[in-house]
C-alpha cells in the first residue's frame, strides 16, 4: 500500500498521541500515525511490570490541557496512565489516524521532490512533506550481554517484557541492575519468589517518595472546581524547577537532598554492612535521582541478598559472581533499562545527499537545534530529541513545548510556500556549543559517575542543562532567521 499525507506521526506514546492532537487543533487533519504496536501508549503500554509507576506527580505528569482530575494517587500506576492516555487518544478520535502493526523501517528524503519517503516493516510505504519521529528515548530495553548467557537453561525476561504467564512463585529469581523499574519491581515479588539475587554495580540515591492516595473530597474538587488543580499542578511544576538548581547550577547544593537520602537509608536499613553497600560514593542526580519507601525493606527479606560483585559467568542453572560465588537461579529479569544515547542506531534515516543520520551522529556526536530539528534533514522533527530529557521534572512538559514548536515550523512552511524548511548549520552548531558548555558544570559531568546519559565519549547527549521554563521561552517563538525555507523545484 502507497501513501501520500502531509504530516507522518511515528509513535503514539505522550510525544505522538500530544502532537496529533495539536495537529487536529490547528485544523490539520491530513496526518496519519505509524505505530509498531497493536496499542497505543509507548512507555505504559510497554512497562506492565508490576510496582511500575511514573516517579513525578501525576497531577504534573500529564498533558497541561488535559488534566485528570480523578488521578487515585500521587504517582499513579502504569495502569492508570496507559488508561489516561488511551481516554485522550479517544476524546480526540485520534484511532482513525492511527495505523498499529506498523514498524517504520527507513526513511529518505528525496530532495527533488521535497518530500520523504517512508516504508515500514510490513512493506507499506507513505510520503509526507513532514516528518514527526515521537519514537520514545526509553523505549528499546537494553538487554546486557552477560558471559555465557547462552547456557543459560532457565527463563529471562525485560522489565519492560514483563511475561505475566510466568508464575514467579517460589522461584529462584536473579535481578540484575537497581535502576528506575528494578526499585519498583523488587519490593512487589520479594515476598511470593523462593529467593532472591539483586547484582548491583551501582547504588542509586533513593529519596522518601511523598506518595498518598488522592481522597474523594480532593477529586470532587479538582473536579468542581479546575483552577484548584491547576494551582497544584503549579506548585508541583515549580517546586520541582527549583530542584534544576543543584542538578544544573551548583552540584553542592545536592548535598541537602543527600543528607535527607541517607536519613532515609539509615531508618530502612538497620545493618551497618548492607548501609555501606547502598551507599552511594558520587554526588546525587548524577544518575538518575529515584523515589522508593519499600525497595529498601524488601532488601532486609530473609530471602533477598543484595550482590555488589559482578556477573562474570552464567551457567545453566546459575550465576557466578566475580568473588566466585555461584547463585542458583531459575529466572534472570533485566532491570537493565534501556538504549538511550544509541537508540538512533535503530532508525535508518537519510537526509539530504543521502546523509546517514545514525552514522553521521555515531562519528560527530549527536547534535540538534532544541533537540528538535537537524540540519541537512529538513522536515523532520524530533519529539523529546536529544538533550530534551530531565532529571527533574516532567518530560511531558518539554513534549508540549516541542509540539508548538513544530506546529510553527509547519505553519511557517505554508505561509512561506515553501516545501522545505532546514535549520541552518551555524545555529545548531552555537546551540550545541552553549549547551555543551552548561552541562559540564552540571551535576552529570561533576557528579564522578558514569550514567547512560552520556556517550561512549562521555558527552551529555540526553539531558537538558537546566530549567524547563527557559526550554519553554526559547522554544515559544520559532525565530524564522535559524531556518532556510526553500520553495518547491
Ligand atoms: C517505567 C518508566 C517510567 C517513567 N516515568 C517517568 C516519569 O515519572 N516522569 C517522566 O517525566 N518521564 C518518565 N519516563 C520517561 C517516559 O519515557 C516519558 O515520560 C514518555 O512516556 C515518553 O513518551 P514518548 O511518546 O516520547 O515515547 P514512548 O512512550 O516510548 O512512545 C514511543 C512510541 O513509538 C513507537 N515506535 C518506536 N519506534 C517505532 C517505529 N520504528 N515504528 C513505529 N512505531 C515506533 C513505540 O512502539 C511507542 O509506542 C518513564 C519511562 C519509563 C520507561
């Protein structure tokens, strides 16, 4: 089947879903959105494992014109979330855009006819004068290749390919990795597996999580009366913001926020031998900052080991650890995370002169203007690109600066008459140059650890250097003067 639409959406995660929505808005209705997937959702469709939760307040994680009143608790559930999303794409009839089962595999830019051309997995092919790529940054589980794996005769499995059919119960179970989805999922089998082995290679800092339900009373409010909501949504959105202050402006002030961490860990964890191993040795929000109240009492079961030293074999029915100790094992779960600074490498996207954008960002460092546009790839647009992602605060926020931002650059393009609006290579090289600068005084450069926000070169390639409400500002006006608009040949 052949295509031709103005706008390709890819995803239909909070990026894809978001930017159909303003599209439709703005009266645009000739879009169509691929999705790889039998369901919409990305992130809470993927991540059914169980405890799985979003870490900022639901009331700030969520779309701003969208909110839910009904959220049952602070941080809601991956059920509740995939259930809003799923309420929104219906509110905005988004399906019939939709098309699921439906893997982009490549996509060209043909520059004589100022279009791209994009095929699929399932041998569709769709061109488009734009394309928006909402294809998620945590999205492709980073699986590690542990030695002797292939040995291995029992069940493994991805946080986030939780298999629901296999019965953990009484099973001897080998977690690997204490990341985001590893803290959530520890505590909620702990009690019902045989036992349990968590191989650590880095503790994180782990904050009190202020999680509570939400009472009727507060919903019949949000509810009744939304400005309510919206104050607290604020006040959420701005609490967080003033957090971007250690992580970006003076690391030292992280050190209140650890003091508050290691209370925590010292009244969760009575013995002295396991304290020193969950203790951190780099300066908070280097790596991911996490929020738990019941990851470290899971730790204190009787049948759940915490182990420092590392994999170094895996055998049929176990796993040697690096002090040569051997762990017997039914399942391995990877709570490993995902591919982030590499997750390009799966999309196959050729710009102008048939310039590999994969290969192009492998040999000089992934670089865009607003983690948006790139230069010598006109049209195409990324949703929470490179150097968008945060530490801190809500992503949904930088998703919604980005989709106004692109519904300009779409309306720039038609009231210029011009088929292709490129971003001029001097201002993506100045943007990347000040960020750069920023983010190796931040707390991921100074914070001595090494983070998957970095690349192989140790370059901050995921994270915005600082506070949201300038992303905002910046991104509110698309400043035409960044841009070459050029006519159809
Ligand atoms: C467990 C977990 C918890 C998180 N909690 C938070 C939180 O509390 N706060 C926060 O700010 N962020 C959180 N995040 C980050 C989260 O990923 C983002 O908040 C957000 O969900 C990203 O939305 P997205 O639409 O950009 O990407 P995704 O939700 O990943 O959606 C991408 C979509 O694109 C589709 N896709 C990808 N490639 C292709 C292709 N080639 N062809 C067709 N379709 C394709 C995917 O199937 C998917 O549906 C969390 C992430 C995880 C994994």
């Amino acid at each position: 089947m052949h295509r031709e639409t103005k706008v390709l959406v890819i995803g239909t995660g909070f990026s894809g879903l978001g930017m159909a929505i303003e599209l439709k808005r703005r009266g645009e209705h000739d879009f169509v959105v691929l999705e790889k997937a039998a369901d919409l959702g990305g992130t809470w469709r993927d991540n059914s494992y169980p405890g799985c939760a979003c870490d900022v307040p639901s009331h700030m994680y969520s779309f701003s014109f969208e909110m839910n009143p009904k959220w049952s608790r602070m941080f809601a559930q991956q059920g509740e979330i995939f259930g809003y999303l799923q309420r929104v794409a219906e509110k905005y009839r988004l399906r019939p855009h939709i098309r699921f089962n439906t893997k982009v595999s490549g996509a060209q830019w043909d520059d004589e006819a100022k279009r791209w051309h994009v095929t699929t997995e399932q041998g569709d092919t769709y061109t488009a004068q734009a394309l928006v790529a909402g294809v998620g940054a945590l999205h492709i589980p980073n699986i590690p290749e542990l030695p002797g794996i292939e040995n291995f005769g029992g069940k493994t499995f991805h946080s986030a390919q939780w298999d629901h059919d296999y019965d953990l119960t009484g099973k001897r179970v080998a977690v690997i990795g204490t990341g985001a989805s590893a803290i959530q999922f520890v505590p909620e089998i702990a009690g019902r597996v045989g036992s349990m082995k968590i191989f650590q290679r880095t503790p994180p800092w782990i904050m009190p999580k202020a999680d509570r339900s939400i009472n009727g009373w507060e919903q019949k409010l949000f509810r009744a009366l939304p400005f309510t909501q919206r104050a607290y949504r604020n006040f959420v959105y701005w609490t967080r913001e003033s957090s971007a202050l250690g992580f970006a402006v003076n690391p030292k002030i992280m050190q209140f926020a650890q003091g508050i961490a290691v209370r925590h860990l010292k009244k969760q964890v009575p013995d002295p031998a396991l304290r020193r191993k969950l203790k951190p040795d780099y300066t908070m929000g280097c790596k991911r900052v996490l929020i738990s109240n019941d990851f470290y009492p899971a730790l204190g079961y009787p049948n759940v080991d915490l182990v420092t030293d590392k994999v170094s074999e895996v055998r049929e029915k176990s796993i040697v650890d690096s002090a040569g100790v051997e762990h017997e094992v039914d399942v391995i779960i990877y709570g490993t995370g995902f591919h982030v600074v590499d997750s390009f490498d799966y999309l196959d996207i050729q710009g102008k002169g048939g310039v590999d954008l994969a290969k192009q960002w492998r040999q000089e460092g992934i670089e865009t203007y607003y983690g948006i546009t790139v230069s010598g790839f006109p049209n195409l647009f990324f949703l929470l690109g490179p150097n968008t992602g945060l530490g801190h605060n809500s992503v949904v926020f930088m998703i919604e600066s980005q989709i106004r931002y692109i519904a300009q650059c779409l309306r720039l393009l038609d009231q210029h008459r011009a088929a292709e609006l490129d971003v001029r290579l001097e201002a993506q090289q100045e943007f990347n140059t000040e960020i750069q600068r920023k983010l190796t005084k931040g707390v991921w450069t100074q914070g001595g650890c090494k983070s998957w926000y970095l690349d192989a070169q140790g370059v901050n390639r995921t994270v915005w250097p600082g506070f949201t409400w300038r992303y905002w500002m910046r991104t509110k006006r698309v400043r035409a003067e960044d841009y070459v608009l050029t006519a159809a040949k």
